[in-house]
C-alpha cells in the first residue's frame, strides 16, 4: 500500500509510457480492490505496447519506443499481463473472459514456469467454484496450488469452502487443520493467510456444534489480522464472528459486523457465494422485520422466477424464507406455495452439481415450509433427508439455528425412530428456556396451536400409550414405578391439552408426534 500511494504521485503520462510500471500498478490496484482504476491501467499498457509495434513495424524494434528497467520483467509483460486480466475478469464475474486469459497465460508462459502455471490455473477453478461445477473446482484449484507452504496456506479457505459446498464437513475440518500445522510448522511470524484459516475453520467448529472453540478460534483469527492488516481478512472475521454471534441469539450484534463486513469488502476473485445484504436480510426475518427484508428482495430484483445460478441460491433460499414469513403474518396460501416451488427448483439443482452442504439447509427449509402447509409426511420425509445427508458429516447448528420451528419436526422424527441418537443431540441443544412450539394449522378453520416439547421419556410414555397399553404394563416395561408412569401420563395431557388416552393418541398424531400405524 505503501508502494501504491507513492506510484500514484507519478505523473500519468510518465507512468503510461512505461509498460511494466503499467502493469505492476494495475496488480497492486487489483489488490486493494480498485478494480475501475486497475483495468484503465491495463488498457494504457496494453495501448502503449501496440503503439510501439505498429510504429516500429515489428516488435522486436519496438522496445525503443518503450521505457523499461528490466529486461526480463518486459519478456515476460505479456504473461504478466494476461494474469492480471484473469485476476479483474474474475473479480467483476466475467468468468468467460477468466478462462480466456488463463489460457492465453498458459499459451505465453514457458512449460517449465511450473510456478506461474500453477498460479494461473487456480483462476480456472474459481470460475468453476462460482459457476457451481464445485468438484471440477475443487479439482483444478488443488492441482493448481503450487506445493509449497504459503501457498498452501493461502489457498487453504478456498480448498475448505468448496468442501462445505458440497457437505464434506469433516474433509473441510480436514483441510483447516492441514492449514494450520503448516503455518504454526513456520518460525514466527506466522504466513500471510493464516488469519483467515483460523477465521474459516471457526465456521466448521460452530457448525459442528463447538461454540467455545469456535469463539478462540476467532480470537485468534483476530489477534493475526490485527498484525498483518492486509485489506481482505478483516471482512472474512466480521462474516464468521456475525454467524457465532446469530448462533448466540445476539441478533442486533450480528447486524452490525455484518454492516462493518460490508464497509471493509474487498473484491477479490473469489466469489462472494453469500453476498452481506442477503445475509442481513436473513438476520431481519429472524427479528421479525419482514418490510426491510422484501425491500432487499426489490432492490435486489429478486423473486421466485429468477433463473437459477450458483451465485444467486443464497439470496433464493432467503427469498425463500421471506415468502414463508409473509404467509406466516398473512395467511397466504399462495405465498407458501411459492416457497415450496422455488425450494423444489434449488433442491433439483443443487442436488445436480452434488452441492450436499446446499442441499442440506434447502431440505431443512423445506421441512419447514411443508410443515406450515400441514403436509407432515412430506416435511418428515424432507428432514429425514437432511438428517441422513447431516448426520455422517456431523451437522449441527444449521439444525439448532432455526429453532422451535424445527425442534418440534424433530420431536416427531424422534417419536417416529428416525436417527434417534442424532435426532437427541441435536435437540439437546436446544434452549430449555425456549418458548413453545408452533404447531400449524391442521385445517382452513383450525386456530394456530401451541404445545410444549414433550420429554424423551414422555415420547416413549406416548408410544405406548398408543399401542394399547396399560399404566401397569408400561411401568413394566420401562422399569417404573406407577406413580411414575401416572405422572407422565399427566404431564402428556396438560402439554397437549387433552383430557383422556384416546384424545391424546389422536392429538400427537395430527400434530405429527405420532404416525398412524
């Protein structure tokens, strides 16, 4: 930065006459994220080596035209100059013309630069990872990244997210952990890019459920960035610490890194798969602030009918959510449905491109949005799905996260023996001071409902129950006394709000505590 303030003070004409000065200015303004600037240098680069071609007739002649120190830096400026265009295509989404200039590095590059191929071919999987082809990308920009450690640990959160994209949670832990070990394997101070290791494999250890090792995670993320002070690293904290803290329920704290990761953006050429005015439109719906939220969905143009792109399914799946809200306030039937229809179409195109960790949180949605439909059988089958996706890969939070909602579909999943050793960790993360669940309307003339959680133990009182037995046989069975098993029996009607064995049966199962057998 320093460098770029002093070029800066260089008269323009001077600078513009000299190709490699050009070129090197463009890639330290492609680095702060001045991307209008960094492009208009490129273009007097690229004009001033033509000039001198087409005035001297032939290029080898043409060096006179042209200030240069450095020989080899002025053999070598085409390459260096067709990098730099891949680096701006990618970083403004022109990712047709990313793959045009990586292959013109390629084809100027000598086979024996085993360095700068490696470097240039990693563009080739960030197109990929942004156009969705997220195993073609994770392929290419590993092969791409030149075996030594800095690079390694540079590349490390790039190689991370394109596992959780495709749901490979314990792979993504995997490649953090590599990450760190090479970088605490230096001598102090540790590489450029270990910042944002430790500010990625946060996102895996709340994920995964570890809040208390997500948070040092954090701080040291923080402690790292504040020495370096490199542009970048700050936004991707401010983006992690948001999510812990929206874990935490500390919505309004949540906003505000959210604004401050805005403030400190830096385009670079990885895509922004979940852009900040969609996350923050998340956060809104979470406190309840729909108006603000289909603002964002306006000004951003987006609704149900958008084509499908990698790019875009965050701010979908949000858009998502906000037509569930709005059915929720209004009673719209045909704002639900909508929903459903637009979750169908990004479950089918995530599911193509085998985007599992995409997948997931769609069918969680999903669940969701079946359930306020009171297609209970078709919400159980769509948190299934999730589970059995989640489960192997040790999903946590984004179960947790969307609260009582979803805690009383895994109630029924529980009473319905599905994953139940999953189905109880996972509500065991739950609140206990949460407030009731809501339960949705059973018919078009049918109030909203409310019903406390039923205990684990309560559940298997009910299961029971609806088998025919007897308080005598079900203390049997379970091994309790019948005062015990009496107390339970209670505690079942008050929380459904029945008066008798039958009422009870017949309660859980339209609410979907209980399946018909």
């Amino acid at each position: 930065l320093i460098w770029l303030g002093w070029v800066k003070k260089l008269p323009a004409a001077l600078v513009r006459e000299r190709p490699v000065l050009c070129v090197a200015l463009a890639q330290a303004l492609l680095n702060a994220g001045q991307l209008e600037a960094a492009a208009a240098r490129l273009v007097d680069a690229e004009h001033c080596l033509a000039s001198a071609t087409n005035d001297l007739g032939q290029s080898e002649n043409a060096t006179a035209e042209i200030v240069y120190v450095d020989e080899a830096q002025y053999q070598t400026l085409p390459a260096t100059l067709a990098t730099a265009r891949a680096y701006h295509a990618q970083a403004i989404g022109d990712f047709a013309g990313t793959v045009q200039y990586v292959e013109q590095t390629l084809a100027l590059l000598p086979e024996d630069d085993l360095y700068n191929r490696a470097a240039i071919t990693g563009f080739m999987g960030l197109a990929h990872w942004a156009n969705g082809n997220l195993e073609t990308a994770y392929q290419i920009f590993a092969e791409g990244l030149f075996q030594n450690d800095n690079d390694l640990i540079k590349g490390t959160f790039v190689l991370a997210e394109m596992q959780m994209a495709l749901g490979n949670l314990r792979q993504a832990e995997a490649v953090y952990e590599r990450g760190v070990q090479l970088a605490e394997a230096h001598d102090p101070p540790l590489p450029l890019g270990t910042e944002d290791v430790y500010a990625g494999i946060s996102l895996v250890h709340r994920e995964q459920g570890k809040l208390e090792t997500a948070v040092t995670d954090l701080q040291t993320c923080h402690q790292l960035g504040e020495k370096v002070k490199l542009p970048d690293w700050r936004h991707r904290w401010c983006i992690a610490q948001s999510q812990m803290e929206l874990s935490l329920g500390n919505l309004d704290r949540a906003l505000e890194l959210l604004d401050e990761a805005s403030r400190v953006y830096v385009r670079t050429p990885v895509p922004l798969v979940r852009p900040i005015a969609a996350m923050k439109a998340q956060v809104w719906l979470k406190q309840g602030r729909l108006d603000e939220a289909a603002a964002w969905a306006q000004e951003q143009g987006i609704s149900a009918e958008n084509d499908l792109s990698y790019l875009r399914e965050f701010e979908l799946l949000v858009l998502a959510r906000l037509l569930m809200a709005r059915h929720q306030r209004d009673q719209s039937d045909d704002v639900l449905q909508e929903a459903v229809d637009l979750l169908t179409r990004l479950l089918q195109a995530a599911e193509a491109r085998k985007r599992m960790g995409s997948a997931i949180e769609i069918l969680i949605v999903m669940a969701l949005a079946l359930a306020a439909q009171n297609k209970l059988p078709r919400a159980h089958d769509s948190l299934q799905r999730a589970l059995t996706l989640a489960e192997p890969e040790g999903y946590f939070q984004c179960f947790v996260d969307e609260g009582p909602a979803l805690a009383r579909l895994l109630y029924a999943a529980l009473a319905q023996g599905i994953m139940p050793d999953y189905v109880r960790r996972l509500l065991s993360a739950f609140p206990s001071s949460e407030p009731e669940l809501t339960v949705p309307p059973q018919s078009e003339n049918s109030e909203l409902d409310w019903i406390e959680p039923l205990s684990e133990r309560e559940l298997e009182v009910l299961q029971l129950i609806a088998k025919g037995l007897t308080n005598q046989e079900i203390a049997v069975q379970l091994f309790l006394a019948l005062n015990t098993i009496k107390a339970h029996t209670r505690n079942i009607y008050s929380k459904l709000g029945v008066n008798s064995r039958i009422q009870a049966v017949a309660r859980a199962r339209d609410l979907g505590v209980l399946t018909s057998t």
